[in-house]
C-alpha cells in the first residue's frame, strides 16, 4: 500500500488495485468450471494466454519460465493468481511469475509461497530477481521448483 510524503495512507496502488480485481475475475471464472480436467486444461490457456499478453522481455522469460516449471515438477498445475502466472500443489499456490510491467519494476519475479519446500535454516529465499532467463537460470528454477514441490 501506498503513504504519501507525510505519512498519510493513501490506499493501494492502481497496480495493486488492478491485480485484486484480476484475482477476483479468476475465482469466478474457476466457480463456472465443470469437470476437474475442464479446471486444469482451461486453467493452463488462461496461463499462456496472460503469458502471450507480456511485453516482449517479460514474455520471453514467462515462456521459458512456464517451460521449465511444467517439465521439471509436472506435480504443479498452473493457473492465475492476482493476474499472474502461477503453479499449485492441491490447490496452493507453489511459485508465480510476476512480470516486471505488472508493477512497474526494474526486473520480473519468480516467487515462492510458504507452500514450497525451501527451507534452510532460519532464513532462506523466498523471491529471485530475473533478468533474464539463461540455460544456467533455467536449472536453477528446475532445482527450485522440484525441491519445493518435495
């Protein structure tokens, strides 16, 4: 959420504002799904269709993102969540990616919920910065994604 100079909250960002309203969209259009199979295969076009939505950069990294987490934890069924890119082990969301348009950031996201598996210690990382996707990053989100998922 959003404060003024002086302190004052403000509410939330009109980005914030846009993500809640997307969120909002996807459980009612989950609601009107039929079969189990019709959720997931529906599920997945509305994953590559927000995907193909992406400025080029974003995109191009969504696309190889979205390919390695598909293949390398198949356990992982994607879906939307608040208008991005997301992957979820019965029903909870494992990991997203945020593009870097989706919030005015300098680069795109991959994140995880405290449903992934990547405990170490008392700290570990729950977010990576990318800046693009390199085969060496791509084996590093498929050790990721496979770790967290168990």
């Amino acid at each position: 959420m959003s404060s003024s100079e002086n302190g004052k909250h403000e509410g939330f960002t009109a980005e914030e504002r846009a993500a809640m309203k997307d969120h909002a969209q996807e459980l009612k259009k989950a609601a009107r799904r039929n079969s189990r199979a019709d959720k997931a295969a529906e599920a997945e076009r509305d994953v590559l269709a927000k995907i193909a939505e992406m400025q080029d950069s974003d995109r191009i990294m969504a696309e190889r993102v979205h390919a390695v987490i598909t293949a390398s934890a198949p356990a992982l069924a994607p879906k939307l969540w608040y208008g991005m890119p997301s992957y979820a082990l019965d029903g909870k969301i494992v990991c997203f990616f945020q593009s870097a348009e989706k919030f005015k950031a300098r680069y795109a996201t991959l994140g995880f919920s405290d449903q992934a598996r990547l405990d170490e210690g008392p700290m570990w990382a729950a977010g990576f910065a990318l800046s693009q996707v390199t085969p060496e990053v791509e084996e590093r989100i498929a050790e990721l994604v496979k770790r967290a998922v168990g």
